[in-house]
C-alpha cells in the first residue's frame, strides 16, 4: 500500500520519495511539503509509515502514522520548556485531528497523526490520505511560528494567553 499512497502523492504533485527504516524493517514515505516559516535551507519532511504490529494483533485493520518533526531546537531554559508544553496543551485541546507533541530530552517538536485503515478500503485511501496532508500542513503553517518562538525563549505563554494569540 505504500507504493500506492506514493503514487496518490506524486498525482497530487508532492515531491515524494520512499526510503527504507531498517530497525523496524519497513518502507516509509518521505513527502516534502511547505511550512511557511521554516528556514529556506531546512526542507520540512513529512514522514509516513504503516505499522505493522497493529495489523497483526487486529487481523486486518491497518495503522498508517504521519510524522514530522519540526525545524527548530528547544531552548534549555527551564521555564521556556515549561511555557512550551502549556502552548502545545491549549493548541492540542483545539486542533481537530493530530496533535503536537515535544521530546525534551531530545529538543525537539513534532506533529503526529495515526489513520486506521481496513486494507480492503483502498478506493477510499486517496481522499483520506490528501485531506490529512492538507490538514497537517494547515496545522503547520498556522502555529509553526508561534511554537518556535516559545521554544526559543522570546514568546512566553503568558503572552500568548494574554493577547489570544492562538486561533
């Protein structure tokens, strides 16, 4: 099916390109889509993947994930990692699908979304899989820049919060 939704991709004229996760022994998609605050020099690369497992223990249903991981750093400041998590928990309570997430310990934000899919619906995969890339980037464009300037220290949460800077 990955072939598949490559090709779904590539109709719907993203840039894609299959690549091979050898740890988990899989194939993923690599689509480069356009975040409007991103660096010039850093492209934004939407990851998607099935995993396998699911499929296995459900006896059919299958679980395609989308990743991307978001082109900045985390400020090692304390109180900025703490203003971030309360950005990400107001953005996440009002986003439709998918949600924001951080791993502090790395220093880094991401953007996940999970998508069941029964394999037998495969006619349906093309509207589904456009709408969430849409979606996601949507997601992307409209709170990249006030995550990053949170992660970075010059955007406090109280500021956020006080001025209803979040849509």
């Amino acid at each position: 099916m990955i072939n598949q939704i490559n090709k779904i991709l590539q109709q719907a004229s993203y840039q894609t390109e299959i690549n091979r996760i050898n740890e988990l022994s899989t194939d993923k998609i690599d689509v480069l889509i356009n975040v409007d605050d991103s660096p010039e020099d850093k492209s934004d690369v939407l990851e998607i993947l099935f995993i396998d497992a699911v499929e296995k223990a459900t006896d059919g249903l299958a679980m395609l994930q989308f990743f991307i991981t978001l082109n900045f750093k985390i400020s090692s400041n304390e109180n900025v990692k703490t203003d971030l998590l309360k950005v990400l928990s107001e953005i996440n309570y009002t986003l439709a699908t998918g949600s924001f997430n951080v791993k502090i310990d790395q220093g880094y934000v991401f953007l996940k979304y999970n998508l069941s899919l029964i394999k037998e619906s495969e006619s349906e995969l093309k509207p589904k899989v456009l709408k969430i890339v849409w979606l996601l980037n949507r997601h992307l464009n409209v709170y990249h820049k006030i995550l990053k300037n949170v992660a970075s220290g010059t955007l406090p949460y109280t500021e956020i919060m006080t001025n209803k800077m979040l849509p």
